[in-house]
C-alpha cells in the first residue's frame, strides 16, 4: 500500500473541539481515505512525506444548499442557455472547492444539468471540483417559487408529483428539492404563502425516501414551514419563520434546518440599490425575525446543517461556505466548534457522514491547511491561499 504521510499537523478533526497539535496522518493513495492518525508515523521506502510545518488540517466544507447553475451578479438568473450555464455550474465548482468545501449539495439546477455534470466527474472527465450531490430541477407548482423557463418540474396533484418524482430519480438526482412556501426571488409571492400541498409533498417524500433519497423543502415562512415538516421532509431550508411548535416538531422528528444565513445577508446589505424592489424589500423585512428565530431553533436543539444558498444575489461561490460560518457565530450565537460542527452536520443530513466530513480513520482525506487556528477565530477558514485536498489529492 502506497501512502501519503502528513506530518507535524495540527489537527482539527471535526469531532473533537481539541486540536491535536503536531500529529501525523496516512492517506492510502489508491483510494484516498485516511488509514492512520498518531504523534508519531514511520513511513515504509515507498511512501510520500510531507511536512505540514505546524499549520492547521480541518475538514473539508460541506456545503447543503448550493445552486451552481445561478449567477450571484443577476437577480432572476437570467437567460443563458445550457451551454453557457453548464460552463458557468464548472467554474462554480472551482470556485467552491478553492475556497475549502469540498462536498456540495444541489438544491435545484436549471436544465437539471447538475446530474449529467456528476456524472461526468464520477467518470473523471471533469476535475478539480468537489463531490456533488445532485438534484435535477426543484419541483414547484405552477406559478410557484421556481417556475421559470428552464427552471422548476411543475407539478399541481399528487399523481403529478409521483411521475416527475420517479423521473427525476430516473434521470439520476441523488436528492429531491421541493417548494412548500413563497420566496424572496419570485415577484409573484411571498413566504407566508404555502404552495405545494402536504399531500403533494408527502408523495415526494414517499418516493424518495422508498429510492434512499432526502427530500429538502424550501420553507421561508408559515404555513410552508409548518406542512412541509408533517409531510416529512429531511430538512427545512430557510426556515426564516418557523416558530416554536415547529421547533419542538423539528427536533422531535430529527429534521434539519439550513438557514443559510448569508444568502439573505447578500440581498439586504448589497442589493438596495440594484436589486428590483420588491425583491429586496421582502428580504429586508425579514431579517431581524430570521435571525432571531434560527438562534431560538438552534437554542433548542434542532440540528442545524451548513448550506448557503449560493448562487442567489451577491451569493459568490469562491467565499459563501466559510462566510456562512463566521455569520454562525456572529448572528446566531454559536461557538467556532459548534459553527465548524454545522459542516458534519450537513453530512449527517446528506447520510455521507460514514465517510465524509471529518478527519477519522477510514474515511476520505477531505480537508484544508491553513495558517491559523479556526477553533481561535472562525474567519481563519477564509485564507484564500489555503491548500485544499481531495481524496488525499491536492487540488489547490
């Protein structure tokens, strides 16, 4: 077995909020994951060394809620064709790989092009990307959140959703995004608007689950909140107003929460001038009452997982993951620990975290080196000349 020796680490696994200062880990080569971590490994003749020189190893980002198929500079995503938009997805991609996230989750990709592209890196022809987990098109209703050309799979019955459900998992997404509620980007509703019904919902959820498959809910306001959770989804994203009965059915069921904090603090601190009106109005309204209610969810125990949103308005790929941490501590009140926990908690949530999402024997060598101590000050994570590795690869 041929490996890669790193040493003189100082080491944040992502479990343990200790560092564990000037340690060594092995990587096996042929399948990248970590096959041993000590004080002290002697290397065998044929393997590689290399010197981490006291800087800090963490985990990998894991970002939940990414739209690589949006541009952050257009508010309503534009018209480019797919040709265009899958060149735009890749370079995305790059982007969030050199900025430390190393595992992404799509939550609805125009042209569904998110699943051929996974496809394509699964067989090696694209490189220097993270892992994706893909979605296809979200599922909306007509003249829903989402219903834009190219954009949403409408569907308006039960028997609707079950067809382009099984279509889609067909197709090859590896998870399901359906909207129960209003948002900020479509100017024809609002989040206390509830759209897909929960027996609408409860059909995708049935279905993916029966493939294996998570079902994520954009829910931003109430009553969208409140059915999306009875129809059993994994995970509330937004979740700007869930209140606190919703809060107790959260943690009572094990769903999530993926605030992404930072898309909303994008429309409103830099889109008054340049956003249409009505788009930023409607977040600007709702910022106090989110932060507010995503620091009483996650007071009360509801896990809550790393996902940004990027994509949306002054929502760019190459900083959002590790802006999202600092904004954790920040406006909702976490430690560093429990802010860099919300990456593995987004891993629980996907059910990669067997192998993905910490530094842990037998798992893969998905991690970042940088200079200072994240444990100390979250921001550290935002050296933008950190070194990211893949599968022990080093992409950056």
């Amino acid at each position: 077995m041929h490996r890669k020796i790193f040493k003189n680490a100082n080491i944040f696994d992502g479990v343990h909020e200790d560092v564990f200062k000037d340690f060594s880990f092995a990587v096996d080569v042929e399948t990248g994951k970590i096959t041993e971590i000590a004080q002290e490994i002697s290397p065998a003749a044929d393997d590689e060394v290399i010197d981490v020189n006291h800087k800090f190893v963490a985990p990998g980002l894991i970002n939940a809620h990414t739209h690589i198929t949006s541009d952050p500079n257009i508010s309503t995503g534009g018209d480019k064709d797919v040709v265009e938009t899958t060149v735009d997805a890749i370079k995305a991609l790059r982007a969030f790989l050199k900025s430390g996230c190393t595992y992404v989750r799509q939550c609805g990709a125009r042209y569904g092009i998110d699943i051929p592209i996974k496809r394509l890196i699964t067989e090696g022809k694209i490189d220097n990307v993270p892992h994706v987990m893909a979605s296809g098109k979200a599922y909306t209703m007509t003249g829903g959140h989402g219903d834009y050309a190219n954009g949403g799979n409408v569907v308006d019955s039960p028997d609707e959703m079950r067809k382009k459900i099984r279509e889609g998992l067909k197709a090859g997404a590896d998870c399901i995004k359906i909207m129960a509620s209003g948002g900020v980007m479509s100017p024809g509703d609002f989040m206390d608007e509830a759209q897909l019904t929960i027996e609408e919902m409860k059909v995708a959820v049935y279905e993916a689950h029966n493939k294996h498959k998570i079902v994520a809910a954009h829910a931003e306001g109430n009553p969208g909140i409140r059915n999306a959770i009875e129809a059993g989804v994994d995970s509330i994203e937004h979740g700007f107003y869930v209140d606190d009965e919703e809060i107790a059915m959260m943690k009572e069921r094990g769903t999530y929460i993926v605030p992404t904090i930072i898309a909303a603090a994008s429309v409103t601190e830099k889109g008054k001038e340049t956003l249409p009106k009505w788009e930023h109005q409607k977040m600007a309204n709702a910022m106090d009452d989110a932060y507010t209610n995503v620091k009483k969810a996650y007071q009360n125990g509801v896990n809550i997982a790393l996902g940004t949103d990027a994509g949306t308005p002054y929502n760019y790929f190459d900083m959002t993951t590790p802006k999202e941490l600092e904004m954790m501590v920040e406006r909702i009140g976490m430690s560093e620990f429990e802010a860099y926990r919300t990456s593995y908690k987004a891993a629980e949530l996907m059910k990669i975290d067997d192998e993905y999402g910490s530094i842990e024997k037998d798992k893969y060598a998905d991690f970042i080196i940088i200079d200072d101590n994240p444990m100390e000050d979250i921001k550290a994570v935002q050296q933008t000349d950190k070194e990211v590795y893949v599968s022990g690869r080093k992409e950056f």
